[in-house]
C-alpha cells in the first residue's frame, strides 16, 4: 500500500511537473522496492492473522486494565 502511494504521488508530480530523470529514478526504485516486498513476504500472512487470543489471559487481567 505504501509503495503504491509512492507511485501515485510520483504520477502526480510526473501529470503536474513533466517527466525528468529524476522522476524516472525515483519510480523505478519505488517498483523495484515493491517487487522485493512481494517475493519476501510471497505466500505469508500477517502475524496478527495467525495468532490466537488468548482469553485465559484476558480473563485474569485486572479491572483497571480495561479501556473505557
């Protein structure tokens, strides 16, 4: 999501500013640092996805831990 925002402020400039080899640069490095996102966190989930709760744990937490 962040690389994809990057890419799209860069478009913007590039519609506003016009194309220079700066931008050129700067988008090329913005795919290439997507792509390696992708191929190292390929087939994984989020941690948060693979975790259980622990209810015994919130069970056992005092009253004044709860957010009112």
């Amino acid at each position: 999501m962040l690389i994809r925002s990057a890419l799209r402020r860069t478009v913007l400039y590039v519609d506003a500013y016009g194309l220079t080899r700066l931008r050129i640069l700067v988008a090329g490095a913005e795919l290439w640092l997507g792509f390696v996102i992708v191929l190292t966190h390929g087939g994984r989930r989020p941690a948060h996805e693979n975790t259980k709760i622990d209810l015994a744990y919130l069970r056992n937490l005092p009253a004044d831990a709860v957010k009112y």
